[in-house]
C-alpha cells in the first residue's frame, strides 16, 4: 500500500470557523431480524435474496448492537444462561448458524457522495455480508472494524442488508483439523478464531461463545476524502514541564487526488496551538503531521499524584473554500518511560510519568459481561470511578478479553487510571500460518491507530502467560514456540511503526531467563492459591507483580440471582459450577481453617470467605508497598466479574461491594501505616504523594479490651513518594499472641481525632484469639442518599461490616475494618435509593468476626 506523508512546523494560522460538511452516517443500529437456519444448502442460498421471505417460525425480532443469546432470552425462547446449570442448557446456540436481516431505504442525495461504506464497527465472529443480493465480504475477526465499499450497490429507496454467521465453535473445530492441533487453556481450538477467548470459558466465567452483530453498524458518505485516524504525542518533555515538543498526525483516505490544507488545533481552556499543513492528497492513504511546542503545558498524570486535564485536538480537511471533513478527540499531554536498570536485586520494573516514577496499585480487568452488548456506558463508569475511589491507578486489560469500548477507554483518561493493555492472546499456543499473522498484523494496526490517542495507556503487551507457559513446558515439549512470531516480530515492528510514544513488552509476566522471575521485569505471582497460603506473599520479592488474588463468594443478594433457596449452601451443585477454578470452593475451606473459625451457616461463610480474601490482599500489597521502588507494581486477580461467580474479584458481576474491596482501598492508601510480621515487628511509613507529608505516629501493644503494654509516639517527616521503616516494636516479656496485638496510627497535624491511616498486626491466627464480647455504639446522621455513620467500641472489633437490608447497592466510605479500642471512626454511606434516617436505623445491620 503506497502512503504519502506531508509534514509542516506551521503554527500561528486561524482556525476558520464555518460550516463544516463532514462524512454523513446513517445508523443501521435498532431492530433486525435473526433466523436460525436449518435448510437445505439450496433453500438457504436464497436467503440473502432482498425479497425472500425468512421463515416466520423460525424467525424472531433482533436488537443491533446485539448477540444472538440475548434476543432468544428476549423472545422467550431461551432461559437465563447464568441462572443455575442453565448455561449447560443452552449449549446448542454456538452450534448454529445465525443470520441477521435487515431492510433500510436510502435518500438520492445519500448515494450522490463521492464515497460509499457500509461499516460494521463489530462482527462475532465469521461472517458473510450480502447487500441487495450481492456478496460483499467476508470477516473473520471480532475485534476490529469491518469496512466495505458499496458505490454502486447501495441504491436509492429500499435496501436489504444480511448477515450470515458460522458458528463459532465449528469454524474452530475445523480449522484445528486443517491445521492441526495447538494447546490451549479450557477449549483447545479457540486460538483459530480472532474471537474473545474467555468465551468459550475460563476458570471464572462460563462457556458462551457468543454470535452476533455486537457493536454498531452505519453507512457513511463523504467526498474527497476523510480523517481516518488522529492522535497527538509528547515527543519530547522538558525537564522542569515547562514545554512539550508535541507532534500532531492524521490520517487522510483520499478517493480522489484533491489539492488540500490540513488545519490542526490543540486547546485546553484559553490555551491554543494552531498548525495548517499545505498536502497534495494521493488517493488512498496520506499521513499528515505538524510539530509544535506547547508552552506551560498542562500535564496528565494518574490518579493520586496530579490532575487528568484533557486537551481538544481538532482537525480538518480543507479543499477549496469547503471543508470537507473534520474530526475532533481528546487527549493527555504526558511522558510515559519504563526504566529497567541494573540493581542489587537484579533489573527494576518502573513506570514513569513525567519524570515521576509511580508505584503502580491496582488490578486486572475482564469483560464486563459474557453479552458485552449490556455493558453500557454507565456501567463502565460506575466500575470505573470505583477503581479510582479504591486509590487504584491502574489496570491490566487481560489478553483473554477484548479490546474495550471506548467508553471504557475515556473513563481512564478522566479518572486517572493507567492502562497495561494486552493484546488479544492468552493461556494458548496461536498458529504460526502466514494467513495468521497477516490477520493479527491488520489487527494490531487497526487496533493501535484505534486506542493511542488515549493518555491512559502506558504499555501495550504482546500476551497474557504464553512465554511463561512455553518456558515451564506446560504444552510439552514442542519443536517451536508457537505464537513467537506474533509477540517477538509483528506486534512490536507495529507498536514501534505506530506508537513510539509508548513501550512495548513482549509478554506477562515476561523477563529474565525465567519469565515469571523474580528479579526482573513482571510477575505473576500464583503460589498463592494454588499451592500455598497468602502468607508466602511475604516471601515474593518479585520487581512488578501483574498479577496475585485470592478467591472469595459475592454476597448473598448476588447469590440469590442465580440460585434458588435450595442451593444455598457452599458445596451445592450450583455453587459449585459458578465457581469455575477446580477445587475452588474446598479451596476457600482449607485456607479459611488456617486463620480463621470456619462457620456452618451460609451467611457467616460468606462473610469469613470475603474476610480471609481481605486479608490475603491486604499482605501481599502492603507487602510489596513495603518494598517500594524495589517492587514497583501490585495488580491483583481481579477486579469486575463477567457473570455471577465465586472468583478473585473485589466487584461482583453487579459491582456489588465484597469485603476485598475495602481491604485493597485501605492497602492502596496513598498515605499508609503498615506493620510488618519481622522479628522484631516492624512499623513502616510508605508515602505516594509527590510531596513531603509531616505527622504523628503512635505505635502501641495492647490486649483486646485496651490495656496498654507498650506505647511509643514520634513525630515524622515522610519523603515524598518514599517508603521507610521508622521502627521496629520491643514486645513485652508477658506478650500473649493470643490476647495481645500491636496498633500503629498515623495522624495528620490537621486532624488528631482519628487517623489518616493505621494497621493491626496479631501474631497468632484469628481462631485462636480470644475476642471480647462488643458492645458497639453505632450513631446514624443525614437523609435521603446521603448518610454518616459514627461507631466505637471500647474492645478491639475484628472486620467489621456494614449492610443496609434492601439496598446491595450501598457505597460505604470504608467497611469491613478493624475498630481498635476506645477507636472512634466515621465514615459516609451512599445509598442507591433514598431513605429516611428512620428507615435506615431500623435497616442498617452489621457482622463482626467472634
């Protein structure tokens, strides 16, 4: 493919300011029509004729953007997959072939552009197209935009679009017998199909592969030519941010040569930047840039060290006095690095923004829903905002999902939250075919042009778990590595051609001779879980730790969606299918013995399961906190849940809040007191800001009802981004680790009622503690949504939780915590629909661990 490039250092012209007639889109999105086929070859061929008549028994209304399981649940004809067993019921549906119909009429004026598309923004997965009885192409790739020519079928007046999907599992099934066998994880033909690879079922989500036309579909229209992607990087950061070399790239199709001034506009507030570059367009591809230097710019940083300010960046085709087409983003002025340097632990793993180097807190992301197409833009937010409200500021895309929606992508760049993005590969060997690698070339490309523009991600990543599998000889031993072509050659000669702003890593975990090595690159850390206690974190001294967890149940208002009351008890039968890791359920048993007092009622294992994943978290972050910059990540498994499931998140499939949650918000404090279980214990003060905070710190040992042993207090200047131990703790003679535990407070100058941060620390596992009866004074003030909630005790209170009946929903500002004794501590609650302070004191509960 020939590309012209036109460049310019031209700043200072006026951004004209008229009528802009850009490409005209009609929206195909709305009802359609579905039809399972069962013909005959010969009957079947007739269905993309514009007046075949779909067979009405078999044919039911469909709703675009869509997949198929949904319409069959809205016409009746299909049972709630994630309800029970059910999704063994509805096994037949990734067994059929599926055709989507539709009828649109097109105005006269439409068909008079210059330039004609039919696009679907997202096919699941293979597919043929037929517009008006005519074939017009074929698609094999779920994640990426399909884009067809139609000037000349497209006609004026009534039209008829179909859409005929294979079914997915046979189109894999037969390529893997084609091509011969790869291993994979959970279904070994998936890595033939450029499909979602969790949906064909994962160790935390079902088997549903999905068929359907999921993202939105238009026709558009243009003359000339049309903006096909824009983006603007740093390319240079001076050292004290007082400018920013920025350069600014189009990319123009031209359908027909067209002498032509490309205008482009940076603006944040009353801060503006202007470029026109002269181009004599080339039909086909023209790249199009303009340097400049943006004076006093306002720097993007993540959540908890900076603000997120987003620039406007604009851009339009101007041919003659028209302005043919113009496109408008935001984006983030930043400098992303990762530093890996020679240590005496081996070679760091460091993120750095802006100069800063940044502790990376927080987890791993998957789809939100098996039927992506309910995954609304609300709900990315809400996920979202909850992340960030957790201090987290960053999170893995996982290469077993999808490459986002842009709702998803923008909530980032708002909030502050970094993105490690993976590419699609996972848990798999993937073919080494050259049909392959040019599907995962036009993959890649149409996916980096797609997503750069976005500050929020910070490292694109070539798979999830490959090269660690291939090291450990998971698939045996094999006479090559397949899929190395793709993440060693392909994927970084792109990100490098596309995106140099950004680094690129080869694999997760990835580094060193061992790619799960602990003394360099980044870590998954699993030994946890699968074979030891969350204990053993203390012994991982891994330089970045993408990823760690520990599984817990939702709670019970989740549980109740997906059982019926028969079902409610650990072991069911049901339990145990919406816990898809092996063993997983008796897993949580074992674990929950070692620490804590394992109860026969559901609602009090609920509660202790979700405490022993708090705990877990909590030890393996403050840990690697402890560490920092020595360790210089920690990514829990995970955050969001696809369906109802027992799993390692934090958000259940609702985002519904478990006890882990709170847990990893405290652990993620940007402020943070934290004892260590050495020998001496030992007190550290660990500080994200970029500034220097000054404090008090009182550190004490004392039995459950409050009497004091041992109290020491200082006054501390923390570094800023630092952690430092700042002493260790002389226990007792008489020390009873059964009785008797260590506090440490940290008070700001500005508030010495309660404590900006504190920790607990017992020496002795929770079951053997000897806990005192509580007498907790809990004082309720607000109205409507919006509540505080004061509580105190005059004994040491162990994880405890607050609920509102009738409300899951409920956003407390902490929950499940530890009260010390004679400990006062406030908090806000937010419920998600209104009630009178009457009606939440008689609704308000709570649970304690005894």
């Amino acid at each position: 493919m020939s590309v012209k490039i036109h460049k310019a250092k031209v700043v200072g012209y006026e951004m004209r300011v008229e009528e802009v007639k850009p490409m005209e889109r009609l929206s195909l999105d709305g009802v359609w029509w579905l039809t399972k086929f069962e013909l005959g070859e010969g009957e079947r061929q007739k269905a993309f004729a514009p007046n075949f008549p779909l067979p009405p028994e078999r044919t039911i209304p469909a709703q675009v953007p869509g997949v198929v399981h949904l319409d069959l649940m809205r016409a009746g004809k299909l049972p709630d997959p994630f309800y029970r067993l059910n999704e063994l019921v509805v096994r037949w549906v990734e067994e059929r072939e599926w055709w989507y119909r539709r009828e649109f009429e097109v105005a006269k004026e439409f068909l008079d552009h210059d330039a004609l598309e039919l696009v679907f923004h997202g096919l699941d997965t293979a597919a043929t197209i037929w517009l008006n009885g005519e074939k017009i192409g074929e698609t094999d790739n779920m994640f990426i935009p399909h884009r067809f020519n139609v000037k000349g079928v497209l006609r004026e007046g009534r039209n008829t679009v179909v859409v005929k999907f294979d079914s997915p599992t046979r189109v894999a099934e037969e390529r893997e017998q084609r091509f011969g066998p790869l291993h994979s994880s959970f279904y070994r033909p998936r890595p033939y199909l450029r499909k979602a690879q969790y949906s064909f079922g994962w160790d935390w989500g079902p088997r549903l592969p999905t068929t359907g036309i999921w993202r939105s579909v238009e026709l558009c229209a243009y003359n000339v030519a049309c903006i096909r992607n824009l983006w603007a990087y740093v390319v240079n950061l001076s050292d004290d941010h007082s400018s920013a070399q920025v350069r600014m790239e189009a990319e123009i199709d031209a359908v027909k040569e067209a002498e032509a001034r490309v205008r482009f506009m940076l603006q944040h507030g009353e801060q503006q930047f202007i470029a026109c570059v002269p181009a004599t367009l080339q039909t086909g591809t023209n790249i199009v840039y303009a340097d400049i230097t943006v004076t006093n710019p306002h720097l993007w940083f993540p959540n908890g060290l900076g603000a997120q300010p987003l620039y406007t960046l604009r851009c339009c085709i101007e041919v003659g006095e028209e302005t043919v087409d113009e496109k408008v983003i935001r984006i983030g002025l930043r400098k992303v690095e990762l530093i890996q340097e020679p240590d005496d632990e081996g070679k760091t793993f460091i993120i750095r923004i802006n100069g800063a180097p940044v502790f990376c807190k927080g987890a791993n992301w998957v789809p939100a829903d098996n039927f992506l197409p309910r995954a609304t833009k609300e709900r990315y937010r809400d996920l979202l905002q909850k992340a960030a409200s957790a201090n987290m500021n960053m999170l893995r895309v996982w290469g077993g999902g999808i490459y986002e929606d842009e709702a998803f992508y923008d909530a980032c760049d708002e909030l502050g939250i970094m993105v490690w993005q993976d590419f699609m590969f996972a848990c798999a060997e993937y073919p080494e075919e050259e049909w392959f690698h040019e599907q995962v070339r036009l993959e890649a490309e149409t996916v980096v042009k797609q997503l750069r523009h976005h500050p929020c991600i910070v490292l694109w990543c070539g798979n999830n778990e490959n090269d660690w599998f291939n090291y450990m000889k998971v698939w045996g031993q094999r006479d090559k590595f397949y899929g190395e072509t793709v993440y060693a050659k392909i994927l970084p000669e792109v990100c490098q051609r596309l995106d140099p702003s950004r680094p690129y890593w080869q694999s997760s975990p990835f580094g060193g001779d061992d790619p799960n090595s602990m003394s360099e690159g980044d870590r998954h850390s699993w030994d946890v879980w699968f074979r030891e206690d969350h204990t053993a974190y203390l012994r991982d001294t891994g330089r970045f730790i993408s990823e760690f967890g520990f599984q817990a149940p939702p709670n019970l208002a989740t549980i109740e969606t997906f059982t019926a009351p028969e079902d409610r008890y650990p072991n069911s039968k049901v339990m145990e299918h919406h816990d898809k890791m092996a063993d997983g359920i008796q897993r949580i048993y074992r674990y929950m013995a070692n620490h804590f007092k394992v109860p026969s009622d559901f609602s009090e294992w609920i509660f202790v399961a979700q405490l022993l994943q708090g705990e877990a978290l909590k030890t393996g972050i403050t840990h690697w906190r402890r560490r920092k910059f020595k360790t210089s990540g920690a990514l829990f498994w995970q955050l969001n849940d696809c369906w109802q499931v027992v799993s390692w998140s934090v958000l259940d499939y609702f985002g519904r809040l478990k006890m882990g949650y709170y847990f990893a918000k405290r652990a993620f404090s940007p402020l943070l007191v934290t004892i260590a279980p050495t020998s001496p214990p030992s007190v550290w003060i660990v500080n994200d800001y970029l500034t220097p905070v000054q404090g008090d710190i009182v550190v004490k040992v004392q039995d459950v009802c409050g009497k004091i042993f041992w109290e020491r207090h200082e006054s501390l200047a923390v570094e800023p981004n630092s952690s430092r131990q700042v002493m260790t703790v002389d226990l007792p003679e008489d020390f009873d680790p059964c009785k008797h535990l260590i506090s440490a407070e940290f008070y700001l100058p500005s508030d010495k009622r309660e404590p900006v941060t504190y920790d607990v620390l017992f020496l002795a596992p929770y079951k053997h503690i000897l806990l005192p009866e509580a007498d907790l004074v809990v004082e309720l003030e607000g109205d409507g949504e919006a509540f505080t909630l004061c509580t105190r005790c005059d004994v040491f209170v162990k994880g405890l939780w607050f609920w509102v009946e009738g409300d899951p929903d409920v956003v407390f500002s902490d929950n499940a915590f530890d009260l010390l004794p004679n400990m006062s501590r406030q908090i806000s609650l937010h419920l998600s629909r209104p009630l009178t302070l009457r009606e939440l004191r008689k609704r308000l509960k709570f649970w304690l661990y005894r």
